[in-house]
C-alpha cells in the first residue's frame, strides 16, 4: 500500500495551509500554489497528510492510497 | 512513391491530397465529398462485426487512437462496458488541425461506419458525434438522414476553445456543463462511455473493410495503416494529406511544396518544434499528436512565431488551475522578451514549472511546445541577444485564431 498526496488544480486556491503544515513535503511556488514531493508519503507522516487533507480550505487536497 | 493529388479544385474547405493509395480520402477526387450511393460505391458495404471480432482486428492493427494522444484502441474498447455511448469527438479544437473537419464534410459516411461498428460491438445505447462548427454538423445530419443503421446517432455542437476539445470536456458538455477538464481524474470507460477521435473511427471503417492483412500492406510493423495530416504554414499545397506511417518527413515536405525550412512544428500547439531532419519518420510514437504539420521558412522570425503562439496558448487556459492560469501569461511574457534579446532562462523556468501541474494536459503541452522551441531556435536567440531581433517579421506562419 502506497500513499500519495494529489491536488485537484481545479479546486486549489493556493491558500498554502498544506505548505505550512508538511513542509518537508510541501513547497510553494511564486504564485503561492503547492509543489509536492514526488514520492510516496511515508508512514510516519501519514497523521500529519491527513490532517492537511482535513484542514485545506478548497477541499482540493487528497491521500490517494493504492 | 507515387502523389497521387485529389483535385483540389472540387474540395470545398482546402485541399486534399495523398502520398500512395488513400483510404480514408478515397474517392474525394471523384465526387468531392461522397453521399452514401458515392460512399458505397467506393468503400463496399461495412461488413457486421462484434466485440470479440472487432478488438481482435484492433490488436491485429496496432491502431491508435488519433486525436492525439495515440491511446491504443483496442484496450479502449476492451474498458468499455456492454450499453455505453459511444462519443465521435469531432471538437478538433487544435487550429491548425482541418482532418477531422475534413472527414466529417466530405466523407461523413466513413466516419459513422466506424461509429456504428463500434456501438454494435459494445451494443451502446447511443452514438453521439461532437463536433464545434455548423458545417460539419450539416454533413453528419444529411449523412444520418440517408442512412436506415443511425436511430440512435445524434449530433451535438458544442462550443469552447483549445482545451473543449479535451475528452472529459466534451463529456462534461454533452452533460450540459461547463466544455472545461474536470478536476478529478475519472476514466470515461468507467461511466460507460467510449470517446474517440473522428479519424479513428474512420480506420475502424476501413479496417473492418481490409480486414488486418490488407490493412499492414501499408505503413510501419508497430504502426500499420496510413494517418491524416494537416500541413500547413510556408508550404505551397496546404491541407489534409493522407499518408502511409512511416513516411519520411522530407517526402511529405517537398510533396506539399515546402521551399526551404527554417524549423518545423509537429503535432499542433502542444507539440514539438523541430530542426527539419527530412529522413524523420513520421510515427505516433515520435510525437505526430493529431497530426499536424506546420512549416516554417526562413522569411519569418520564427522567435517571433514561437512568442505568438505562446501568447495564444496563454489565453486558452480555462484559467481552473493556478500554475496554468498565472504560469502561462509568465512564460508568455518570457517568449516575448526573448524576442527582444533576453535570455531563455526564464522561460525555460517557467516551462518547468507548469509542467504537469492541471487538470488536463494543457500546461504539459504549452511546456513541450516552448522547450522544444527555444531549443531548437537557440541560434535565433543568440542572434537576437546580439542584435536586438532578426530583422524579420513575424508572417504568422503558424496560424492562431483571432
């Protein structure tokens, strides 16, 4: 089983919570939309991806697992 | 290798021509476009088919499907559940592309023989063709009318500009909404519904009529059969050329008259700029997208084309998804300071940074487009970092809409 964080582009605002709370995995660009890691999340970070998926305002962030 | 020239003088919407025995074109000499005595007459009856004949044949000819993305048919079929639609999607939203347009005025009753081979073997509900312009709609309904087999085939037009044309887009306003990329990537074979380019569904017509040994007489062994290009821009026979796959660029080149190029574009607006290699063999695999082939000579400042389009794929963001929206105008704004002198850098940054950041494949493609511009153009830009420009004007070779 394999974690991955996606962003619907058509839903992002660019808000930057996501950046702000996994900021190992989560950069922002110059118009402040998020660059993700392009691994895997790691199971250890696994609270931390939920709780940004939770809290992003756009509801635009999601942990696709397969 | 034999140019056999279709009458230009009969084609209503630019020429159209061929290198060998067309299939797809055949008969446009003779009657222009072909009503469904005309259609018979040169293509025979459509011969009945089902699933398992129907993607048998399809693996046996390796076809791809050709509005761009050369997703292998077969498979696509295969996905399809029993009592889908099946969706021609006849958009063409690439401006430079006519092939589809082309199939669809003059030869539509091609088209709804493959569309209705495919209904029949995923006994679909439905056969909807999309198409983006009255013409075309026009061809298709009078085609219908002369036809006992097309019940369940209507024609929407649907509207919207570069990224309408994107599958899930012609779904979405088939649905009624909004001709934009959803966000979320769903499938369409997984709601049921077949979406294929207008020329694919033309070879499934011809392929169902040659059946797969006589179909591999022509092209290459991994891409078999012939493939519609439009070509355009310095080149003194325009239009839509039928070709067998695998033919060297050079031959396509000096058949429709191209002088000397400068830099060639393959594959539309989301392809690739290329320095003329004439021994390039034109395949899917090396990136012929819809087939488009657009030349450049060397009266215009082909800096200053590269820029225009740029700007033009800018302002065709459906302006969903941030890196599009404000990345695009960013390396649109880039190109055009090269032409001025700057230095690629930039661009060549924000190139990357839209890179497979949206929805649909838009920023991807405008990306390609750019990187593969600036590279093969790099003496152009030392030219214009030395000298201000080229001295040229930009011709619009590469056609953008107004």
């Amino acid at each position: 089983m394999q974690s991955n964080l996606e962003i619907d582009w058509t839903r992002c605002d660019g808000h930057g919570l996501c950046a702000e709370l996994l900021p190992a995995r989560i950069a922002r660009d110059e118009w402040g939309f998020p660059l993700l890691a392009p691994s895997a999340v790691p199971d250890d970070e696994l609270i931390d991806a939920r709780r940004a998926v939770a809290l992003c305002p756009a509801l635009a962030l999601r942990l696709e697992t397969r | 290798m034999t140019a056999a020239t279709l009458d230009p003088s009969t084609a209503p919407s630019g020429s159209t021509w061929a290198i060998g025995t067309p299939r797809l074109l055949a008969g446009l000499d003779r009657y222009g476009s072909l009503d469904h005595t005309a259609h018979i007459a040169t293509h025979g009856p459509l011969p009945p088919t089902d699933r398992a004949r129907l993607t048998a044949l399809l693996d046996a000819i390796a076809l791809v499907g050709r509005g761009g993305a050369g997703f292998p048919f077969a498979t696509k079929v295969r996905a399809t559940p029993d009592h889908g639609t099946v969706i021609v999607n006849g958009s063409e939203s690439e401006p430079a592309s006519l092939k589809d347009r082309t199939l669809l005025r003059r030869t539509p009753h091609l088209v709804l023989d493959g569309a209705i081979a495919v209904a029949a073997a995923t006994r679909a509900k439905r056969v909807t063709v999309a198409v983006h312009d009255d013409a075309a709609a026009a061809a298709v309904r009078r085609a219908i009318s002369e036809r006992r087999d097309c019940r369940r085939v209507r024609v929407e037009l649907v509207g919207g500009g570069f990224v309408a044309g994107e599958a899930r887009a012609v779904r979405r306003a088939l649905d009624g909404g909004w001709a934009v990329p959803p966000g979320r990537r769903v499938h369409l074979t997984q709601r049921g519904t077949l979406l294929s380019n207008v020329e694919t569904f033309a070879q499934v017509a011809v392929a169902l009529r040659l059946g797969p040994h006589r179909f591999r007489d022509t092209g290459t062994h991994a891409e078999p059969g012939t493939t519609l290009l439009t070509v355009g821009g310095a080149v003194a026979h325009s239009g839509v050329v039928e070709v067998p796959l695998g033919t060297p660029l050079g031959i396509v080149l000096s058949a429709a008259g191209a002088g000397i190029p400068q830099a060639v574009v393959i594959g539309g607006y989301h392809g690739t700029w290329l320095a003329p290699q004439l021994n390039a063999q034109l395949s899917h695999a090396a990136g012929l997208g819809a087939g488009v082939i657009s030349v450049l000579d060397g009266s215009t400042c082909a800096l200053g084309e590269l820029a225009r389009v740029t700007a033009w794929l800018a302002a065709q963001s459906a302006q969903q998804c941030g890196p599009c929206r404000f990345g695009l105008p960013a390396l649109a704004r880039d190109v055009a300071a090269i032409v001025r002198g700057a230095n690629p850098t930039a661009a060549l940054h924000h190139a990357r940074a839209v890179d497979g950041r949206g929805a649909c494949h838009h920023p991807d493609g405008a990306a390609r487009f750019v990187t593969s511009g600036l590279h093969v153009l790099r003496t152009e830009i030392e030219r214009h970092q030395a000298h201000g420009g080229c001295g040229r004007p930009t011709l619009g070779q590469l056609a953008v809409p107004a």
